[in-house]
C-alpha cells in the first residue's frame, strides 16, 4: 500500500457483511468517519469488537449493523449508558445482539495473541467474575512451569482492523502518537487494516512514545481530516464534550436516534 485511496472505497474493498471488525482507538483516535461509511455502505451481520464500545458502537448497534460484539466496559464515558447497546441487549431492537464481555486486560491480551498468531493468551484475572462462565473464550490453564493456575482467553484475530492516525508519509507508513491504546496490537492481529489519517507528509517528525506501523502491515490508507470527530486526534482537535452529553438524550428514545440517522445519511435499521 502506497497511495492514499478514497474512505468509500477502503470500506467497499475491505469490510464485508458478515465480518469481524475492530474499530480502535482510545479516548482520541476513535475512528468514527470509517464508521458511518461502513453503516453507509450497508454492512450487516458484523461480529464488533472493541475496547471500550462508546458512541461509535452504540450508533453502529442501532443501526443494525451487528450480530455480535466482543467488547470489555461499555459506557458514554463520563454521562452514563449505551443506550442503543442497552435497548438491543434488552429488547432485540433492532435485533438480537451477542454479547462476549471481557475485562479491558483480557481483550488487551487476546489481542497480543491474536498478533503473535498463538492461539489463546494468559494473564492473572478474572477471579471471582461471571465472565468466566463464557468457557468458548475464556478458560483456565495450569503453568507447566510452576503449577500456578492461570486465566486464558482466546485470541482476537479480526478480519479487518480500522483505527484513525495523525500522520501517513508518502510511502503508506503510518505514525500515532498520544494515547495509542490497543491500535498496534489490532492491526497487527487482523487480515486487513485500515488507517484514516489527518494529512500525509514527506517526512515523520520525531515525536517520544510514538507508534510507527509499517506499510506492509497496511492494506489502505485515507485521508480524512477530522475522522475523529466528535472524539479527537491529539495536537489535530478536541473533544466536543457537548455532543457527548447531547448523544445520552438522542440514543435514549428510538425516534429520536433513527431522526439522528436519517440527518446524518446514515442507514436506518433494516428491522426498525
């Protein structure tokens, strides 16, 4: 991958009905514009995953857009309740909805695994939790070394990984810098990625504690300034607290969230 291709067109080639996708990115990075172009587009059947499901799966669960979420905490951060999630775990609206809850270091870990290709992850966790009783991904497995019992979760390989970065350079390499999350580890794990950016440039600049993935890892690049809005990239945007605080009303009641959908262009539930 070398030249920056159009966000329609990384979507069309690259994320499928029936897909396991991960869209990444967290507090900033959140790649909402690839986002809505998948539910544009029309996808449906997708297995979400992602750390922290805030808005962005909240709006993709209420569009009808998944089957399944693989997920660890989900919450509008700092307001309250997914409510779009909430009503399809409740309610079946707009249909049934799967849900494989982990803790943030399990899924963290399953998907190291996942990028180093070994089958499952170890970690000292879950203890004490229900989310243990999920056997198809999380077990226990004795230490051969020294007896210990040990949680193991299974790795997250996901078709396609989509996260938002600051910078590409000419050759499709891309640079993220801030709060990097999980990103690496997730476009590392899947079969095919896919990077939004703010701008390319000719040249990375130096910058402590930034991610650099390289362009073979990468199967489209495209540029799309301000794709994370309403989170934001670190030194490109800020957060719009507002809309934050205004998506607890809109997602709360269906109309008002189809309303949303429909103002944004955004396809409604096939089964609203």
């Amino acid at each position: 991958m070398t030249n920056p291709v159009p966000l329609a067109e990384a979507i069309a080639k690259h994320v499928h009905d029936g897909d396991t996708v991960a869209l990444e990115g967290f507090t900033h990075l959140i790649p909402f514009a690839a986002a809505h172009e998948i539910a544009r587009q029309g996808r449906r059947h997708l297995t979400l995953v992602r750390m922290t499901p805030d808005l962005v799966y909240d709006q993709l669960i209420g569009l009808g857009v998944a089957d399944e979420l693989v997920f660890s905490y989900g919450g509008n951060p700092g307001v309250g309740s997914l409510h779009r999630l909430r009503d399809a775990v409740e309610n079946h609206w707009p249909h049934r909805l799967a849900v494989h809850e982990h803790s943030h270091a399990g899924l963290a870990n399953a998907y190291t695994a996942g990028a180093a290709r070994l089958p499952f992850a170890v970690l000292r966790g879950y203890r004490g939790t229900d989310l243990e009783e999920q056997r198809d991904i999380i077990s226990r497995v004795t230490c051969p070394f020294t007896g210990e019992e040990l949680a193991a979760v299974k790795a997250v390989n996901p078709d396609v990984t989509v996260i938002h970065a600051q910078l590409a350079d000419r050759d499709g390499n891309v640079m993220l810098w801030g709060i990097t999350g999980v990103q690496r580890e997730a476009v590392l794990a899947a079969q095919r990625a896919i990077v939004t950016v703010e701008e390319v440039v000719d040249e990375f600049p130096e910058h402590t504690g930034a991610v650099i993935l390289p362009n073979w890892v990468l199967s489209a690049v495209s540029v799309v300034p301000n794709g994370t809005w309403p989170s934001y990239a670190a030194d490109y945007s800020v957060r719009d607290n507002d809309f934050y605080q205004q998506w607890d009303a809109i997602s709360r009641d269906r109309g008002s969230f189809l309303a949303w959908a429909a103002a944004n262009d955004l396809k409604e539930t096939a089964d609203a």
